[in-house]
C-alpha cells in the first residue's frame, strides 16, 4: 500500500502555501512512484479529500498559481486509477466510527 494525506493547505494562510508545496511535491503520489514499489498490484489509500485535478477551487488556484494542474499529492491518473482504495477506506472508516459510538454510547 502506498497511503498519502492532504497537504494541509485548507484553512491556512496563502503565505504558507507556497514553503508547503516545495516541501511535499517530491512526496507526491504519481505513476512513477507506484511503479518504483516493484509490487503491480499495489494500492493508493488516502484519508480525503484529495486534491488530484482542477475541479475544486482549491484545486484551480494551486494549478493557477503553482503549475500544478495533474493533482497536488497525487495525480489524478493514480487516483483515478484501479489501485485507489481510498472510496473503501473512507467506508470502512465511517462503519469502525459508527461501530465505536454503539460501543461507548450504548447501555
């Protein structure tokens, strides 16, 4: 499995951004990153939301501001790709989640 989470960008200043983005792009999420695993049937996991195209605000600013048009930590061929389990991760959290307030909020 190869697991990546946001950059952390929402609900932080503009000034940040940038210093955050040379930081994390060399860790970004791509095809030749799940090649370089050596394992074909490798999975992408991610917590959501992600930020693979312009389709979002936050999304069109960065490419508009930075370049990066193909996805901020992973691109969108990866994450549009069969290797991404993150849709079923987020299920499973959502049942582990619901499971634990039966537990701690039951009789």
């Amino acid at each position: 499995f190869i697991h990546t989470d946001a950059l952390g960008l929402h609900g932080r200043a503009k000034e940040v951004w940038k210093e955050r983005i040379k930081l994390l792009t060399p860790y970004q999420v791509n095809p030749e990153l799940m090649k370089a695993s050596g394992n074909p049937q490798v999975k992408f996991m991610h917590c959501l939301p992600a930020f693979h195209d312009t389709e979002t605000v936050l999304g069109k600013q960065i490419a508009q501001d930075y370049g990066m048009s193909n996805g901020l930590e992973v691109t969108d061929d990866v994450f549009e790709s069969e290797a991404n389990v993150a849709f079923e991760q987020a299920e499973n959290r959502m049942h582990t989640i619901k499971a634990l307030l039966v537990a701690t909020l039951g009789e």
